[in-house]
C-alpha cells in the first residue's frame, strides 16, 4: 500500500492543541469527516476508543498511532498531527506524546490494509533522521514529503 496515497495535507495537523488523547483523536477525526474519509465519526471513534482500551498505542519516541477499523470509514486514510504541548498517552516508554498517526481503515478492508499501514509507519519510526525530518517539517506538504519516504 501506497501510505501517501491515502494522507492529503487538509489532515495533517502541526501545532494542534489537545489537552488529552481523546481530544486530539476527536479533532483528527473532524478532519477525516470534512474531507471525505469518514462517514460517522462516532462510530470509527468508538473503534479508535476499543482498540486504545486493548492496550496503549503510545509506542514510544514521543510517538502515538491510535486506529480503528469500522464501517463508519469510507476509505483507508492516515491523520498526523504535531501537538502544541506534549500529551500523556500512557506510552510504552513512559514519555508524553508530541506526534500522532491516526490511522482509519473500513471493516471490510481491516486486516491487510490496517496491519500495512501500522507496520509501513513503525518501521520507519524506529530510525531517528526519520523522527528529526517530522519533527522539522514546517508545513503539511513537507510532512507529506516526508511520508512518501514510507513508500519508497
């Protein structure tokens, strides 16, 4: 799967403010709806809560990917987000979040396309010039630029 095909810059979000997780998932997801991603935020939500009930998705580096698969998503897209101020996200590593992925996939595409996209991501998450080059992309299309490095 192609991850930059399926992110465009109206959901990528740099200095969102969000005093919890679940602020900032809600305001991604508002994203996902206004651009046609989402059908009903509540119930992609609700898979997006379940999925994070199961276990944290704070997988370190200061990193979150929460997801969910539910008919509510019309088709596969992935959501970043740069937070204003770190947030607890009860991460692997015991550190705040600063970086989101919010990954929507539908139900009936939920295991090959759910499971590429998560294993696309934290690959390239484990190396520390592709953590910087987020971290120092100033606008929506430099992270895009970033993210096509996933796909190649």
């Amino acid at each position: 799967m192609n991850i930059s095909s399926i992110m465009n810059q109206n959901i990528i979000f740099l200095g969102l403010s969000a005093s919890s997780r679940e602020e900032a998932v809600r305001t991604m997801a508002d994203g996902m709806v206004q651009y046609g991603y989402v059908s009903d935020k509540e119930k992609y939500l609700a898979a997006v809560r379940e999925r994070e009930n199961e276990g944290t998705t704070g997988i370190g580096f200061g990193v979150a990917i929460p997801h969910g698969k539910s008919d509510g998503v019309k088709s596969p897209c992935l959501a970043y987000a740069r937070l204003a101020a770190p947030v607890d996200w009860n991460s692997f590593d015991g550190k705040p979040v600063t970086s989101v992925f919010l990954i929507g996939v539908p139900e009936k595409n939920a295991g090959n396309d759910h499971l590429k996209i998560l294993i696309a991501i934290s690959k390239r998450l484990m190396h520390e010039d592709f953590r910087q080059k987020l971290a120092q992309a100033a606008t929506p299309e430099e992270i895009l630029e970033v993210i096509k490095s996933i796909d190649e």
